[in-house]
C-alpha cells in the first residue's frame, strides 16, 4: 500500500516509518519538523519506498495514499504549552485535511488519540475503559492538548457517520524508547537525562501519581493490529497496564544509570493527573494484543540511546 505518517519524523511516527517500509509498504512521511528530527528518519533517506515532505497539516493537501496515519501534534506539556493556539489549530484542523483527504480518496484513516481524553481521572473509574468520558478541565493550561485531541476524536466519528470514511482511533497511553527528545519534559526523558548529566532527579509532588509506561516497539505494533482488522473502528486504548509509581520510575532510573543523583521534590504542576492506567480489555479481545515489554526491558535502549545523543551534543 501507499501509506502517508503525518508527523511522521516524530518519536512514534519514525518507528512506524520503519515498520511500514519493513513490511513493504510505500510510506510519505510528512512533517513540519517542529518537534520532529530530521535525525529520526536520516537513515530512510535511501530507502526507494520513503518520501519525505515538509509540510504542515493544518495547511490543506492532496495525496493519492491507501491509508493515513495522522500523528502530527506536540505530544509533551513543554512543546503543546509552547504555543497553545498551534496545538489546538494541529488536532482539529490537521483532523480535518486528514479526514477530507481520506473521503476523497477512500483511504482508512487513523488517529492517534491519547489518555490524556481521561483527563485527571475519577478515582472509582480506575484503570479507565474506553466508556469513561472522562474528567478534564476545558480551560485549563493542559487543555489545548487534552480538548485538542477530544475534539479530533469528534470529528472522525462525525465524517464516519455523516460521510462514510474509514476511521480508526486509537488512545495511546504514557510511552517511551529510542527517539524521544531530550528536552521534551515528559517524565522519562527527564528523569533519563538528569541522571546521565549527573543531576538532581525532579519529582513532582510525593512522587505516588501513578503512570503506565508502554515502550514504543509495542504501541507500534498495536496501532498496526487496529488498523488493518475489520471488527471495530475505536476508540481503543493502547498502552501498557503495568502501573508503577512516579518515584518508582525515578528509582528505577537511577538503578540502570549507575547515576548518583538525588531525588527532589517539587510542586505539582496543574491538572497533574493522579492516577493513569488503560483497561486494555478491548484490545486483547478484539487484536489479540497486549504488551511484552517490561519497564525494566524497556529502559535499557532507550538509556543507551539518550547517552548516545547526549554525548554528541544534539
């Protein structure tokens, strides 16, 4: 098939290039590189079966492709808070020229949704199904990406009934592994890296809001599994339910590290959420899929990577 990956120089759009054009496919990798790395996909260049394309999704486009991919969004508080207006304006209208480029040309459409739909989640719907609507604050400062993201889920429900295009969408949970920016302040590429330059580990709160990490290999290879089946269109979470505590993954950090550094305390930053962990049961029972990565497993490349990067400067 002919593939386009929007924000496909991204962490996960990269390793969803790589996956594709593994399996044989024709894959468009378009991006306007404001969080995407030329670095991430240097080593397709060569490939004849990849095309790279700077563009912007919230500008219009026409591609003749069998499917799209839209991953294009700053997916960390840092990039999405930079300029809230641009993250906004990138799920609902990037949505959009996805979605009308799609019935245009009878393409299946994907969507990288995200937990972050859950919001800051009731304490009694714990892990969260993919029923819960959720509990997010529409004016808060994490709201351009969480009602962003909401408001994309809508549109592709509302051009699959009203026009009839093939969609799937998926709710990605927390995930982490090679390619993640360095300075992109989630909470493993931060802890990661203060431990390798040998700082002070930053924890926010008491460090017991938990998370569940899922290492990149395996969201690719769920987002893959719901996009080519027939049963369901999603929304369906995919992540890793192992949950493990703030604190125990800075813990854990240090331990692989070697690293010295000491664990400190911050204040929370806002809508924080408390607890996050998917209910997978959807995608077991209709994929067949579930995570094998441990956290433990996952850690090594993915420090071996940031050491890579680091000592090289960029």
């Amino acid at each position: 098939m002919r593939i386009l990956i929007t924000g496909g120089a991204g962490f996960l759009g990269s390793h969803l290039c790589d996956r594709l054009l593994g399996e044989g496919h024709e894959v468009i990798c378009m991006d306007n590189f404001f969080t995407g790395r030329k670095r991430n996909v240097l080593h397709l260049m060569e490939n004849p079966l990849f095309e790279l394309m700077r563009h912007d999704v919230t500008d219009p486009f026409k591609l003749e492709v069998d499917q799209i991919y839209n991953l294009a969004c700053p997916a960390s508080p840092v990039h999405y808070q930079h300029n809230p207006i641009k993250t906004i304006k990138t799920s609902v209208m990037g949505a959009i020229n996805c979605l009308g480029s799609g019935k245009r040309v009878g393409a299946r459409v994907f969507q990288a949704s995200t937990s972050e739909v859950y919001g800051d989640p009731d304490p009694s719907v714990h892990p969260q199904p993919e029923s819960y609507w959720g509990n997010v604050n529409p004016i808060g400062i994490r709201s351009c990406y969480d009602e962003g993201k909401r408001a994309a889920e809508t549109l592709f429900m509302d051009y699959h009934r009203q026009n009839g295009v093939d969609i799937r969408i998926a709710r990605i949970f927390n995930t982490y592994g090679p390619r993640m920016c360095p300075d992109d302040g989630r909470v493993v590429s931060n802890f990661i890296v203060q431990a390798l330059q040998g700082k002070d580990i930053t924890v926010y709160g008491e460090g017991q809001q938990t998370r569940s990490f899922c290492y990149c290999d395996d969201l690719i290879d769920g987002f893959v599994s719901l996009m080519n089946q027939e049963a369901v269109i999603g929304p369906m979470n995919i992540g890793n339910p192992g949950e493990f505590t703030i604190l125990e993954l800075a813990q854990k950090v240090i331990a692989q590290t070697g690293s010295h550094s000491k664990i400190i305390h911050e204040a929370l930053p806002q809508d924080d959420p408390k607890q996050r962990q998917p209910d997978i049961t959807q995608a077991q029972k209709v994929l067949g899929w579930e995570p094998t990565i441990t956290l433990d497993e996952g850690l090594k490349p993915t420090i071996a990577y940031f050491d890579k990067v680091l000592s090289e400067g960029s």
